[in-house]
C-alpha cells in the first residue's frame, strides 16, 4: 500500500508535507480538538502538541480546503469525539487518476430515471455520483470500471421483478465507505456478482 498522494497533489514542498501531517492525525484519530491543536493521551498521560504560529494559517487553510474538496468531512464532535473523518483512502494499492468520463455518469444514471426503475425519487445528481464513485473506486482498488453499470443495472432489474419500491436511491446504494446499513445489498456486493460470471447470475434470474 502507497501514500494517496491524489489527496493533496495540489500542494507542493513544505506545505505537501504539512497536508500529509494533517490527514495522517485524522486518519490515526489524533484528536484535532480544533483547527490548532492536537490532544493524544498515552498511558493516562494526556499530552497536547500545539501547532507553531508560523505554520497555523496553513494549517487552518488546509483543513479548510480539505472540507471543501470533500476529502475530509466533520464529524459530531459531542458523540464521537473526534472533529474529522477521511472520506477517501489515504493508503491505495496503486497511484492512477479517476477520470469518470461524462457518458459514464450518464449511463448509470440511467437506470434510476422514472422511465426505467418507474419511481421518480431514486436518482442523484452528476456532481454527487462522480464524487461517490471515485471513492468508491479508489477504496476498493477497482481496476475494470466498465463493471460499475452493470452492478447498478442488475440491482435496479433485480428489485424491479420484486417491487418497484425496493429499487434504492442511487446514492444510498453507491455507499463507498461501507456504511450504510443494506444488509450487504449495496454497490461492491452487486459487482462482486458480476464479477463472479453472468451464467451463474442469469440461472437466478438475473438480466446482466
């Protein structure tokens, strides 16, 4: 496994460096209390590592920016005691740009139109299924993205021949960290579906 340098490809030198820092505390749970300060307890010990003033506007500018570009998000700082989460991996398999081309998208949103899955509340927005899926598709190292379509137009025939109503929103079912609570029956089990061969899958019925 490598360092995701796709995260902040866009710093260079010294700040590279502190961008690094930065996703490496939240990605071990060194609690950022607040945009400036870092607080660890070792052996009951609690120990607080403060940033320099030299490097804090970077610091507070790179959290920022991290925000912005969907990289990190906040957690609730109350329940789960830690302000930020990591949205997509910080160690990969291998270094390749994402480009999810414009048809891509198009294609697989096309079986979460009305006119395809008959509900008009299951589809998402371009910007939202391109962000998902790019996570999704770093996490899992998924090298053959041609595969993505199929999973999702299996799901949407496979629930269509049950009941129109069990087709989930596009968004939900994408769910590239895991999360959510589908009983298995989200994006990555569809495509280890397709992955393990069509003749099994149209012996269940299945129009891949």
């Amino acid at each position: 496994m490598i360092f995701n340098k796709n995260l902040i490809k866009h710093y260079e030198g010294s700040k590279f460096q502190l961008a690094k820092y930065v996703l490496f505390s939240i990605y071990e749970d060194i609690q950022l209390n607040s945009a400036i300060t870092n607080r660890l307890e070792i052996n009951s010990i609690d120990i607080k590592l403060s940033w320099s003033e030299d490097v804090l506007g970077d610091v507070q500018e790179i959290i920022m920016d991290l925000l912005v570009k969907n990289i990190i998000e906040a957690n609730n700082y109350e329940s789960l005691n830690t302000r930020y989460r990591l949205l997509r991996p910080l160690y990969v398999n291998s270094l390749r740009e994402i480009d999810l081309p414009k048809e891509f998208i198009a294609e697989c949103r096309s079986y979460f139109f009305k006119h395809y899955c008959q509900r008009m509340d299951r589809n998402s927005s371009k910007k939202l299924v391109k962000e998902l899926l790019i996570k999704l598709i770093e996490f899992n190292d998924i090298e053959d993205i041609s595969i993505i379509p199929k999973a999702l137009k299996l799901m949407v025939d496979e629930r269509m021949k049950q009941n129109p109503d069990f087709v989930t929103k596009l968004s939900t079912f994408i769910d590239p960290l895991g999360e959510e609570d589908l009983d298995g029956k989200n994006l990555m089990y569809y495509i280890e579906e397709c992955q393990q061969g069509g003749e099994e899958s149209l012996k269940q019925g299945f129009d891949i």
